[in-house]
C-alpha cells in the first residue's frame, strides 16, 4: 500500500516546503543507495557461498562470517532508509493542512476485483 500526502503550499512559508521536499529527496536518496546496496551485497554473498558452501574453497567459519557480513551494509542502508522516512513524516506530520491518504497500487486493485 502507497501512502499519498498532499499540502496546500500557498499559506506555508517558503522554508518549510524547501524542508518538507529536501527530506523527500533525501529519502528518495537513502531508497536508491538501499537498493543498489542489497543487490550488490546479495550478489558478493552468493560469490561467498557458492565458493564457501558449494565448491568448498573457504570454510565454514569464513563462508558464515563473510556471507553474515555482506547483510551489514544493507541492514544498515535499511536503517538509515527508516531514519529518513521518520523524519519526513514528522515533519508532514507538524504541517497544517497536510492530508495522507493510503492508496492500493493499480495491479492490486486488478487481482482483488470479483467480475
């Protein structure tokens, strides 16, 4: 589920819509860097375990270790993600006049329709 926020901009001053959208696209940031940090490190720990567990090249205790390793820096991306996310909805939170509403995506709304 997508969570929508709108705010009428024209009663708010400039500092706090200059706020609201620099956490916006720091959260789009922190989002973006997640990303690319879970398949990159996904794809490092496969490496890890295919030459730890499958051909047996490392043991065990090294194969655990750096596969266990390669989930540090995306957990801490995840982190990070979730500090940002606090932060813009605190923010829009404080905002006269903001309204969130949830919404279900198009391709949900497709499966859940009885015909």
């Amino acid at each position: 589920m997508h969570a929508i926020t709108s705010l009428r901009t024209a009663g708010l001053p400039p500092e706090h819509v200059k706020a609201v959208l620099a956490d916006y696209l720091a959260l789009e940031r922190a989002r973006t860097y997640r990303r690319a940090c879970v398949t990159r490190f996904g794809a490092l720990a496969a490496v890890f375990g295919v030459a730890g567990f499958g051909v047996h090249w490392l043991s065990p205790v090294v194969s655990w270790s750096s596969v266990a390793m390669c989930g540090v820096a995306p957990a801490w991306a995840w982190i990070a993600e979730m500090r940002r996310e606090w932060t813009l909805g605190s923010r829009l939170s404080r905002l006269p006049g903001a309204v969130t509403d949830a919404v279900m995506p198009a391709a949900s709304r497709m499966g859940s329709e009885e015909e």
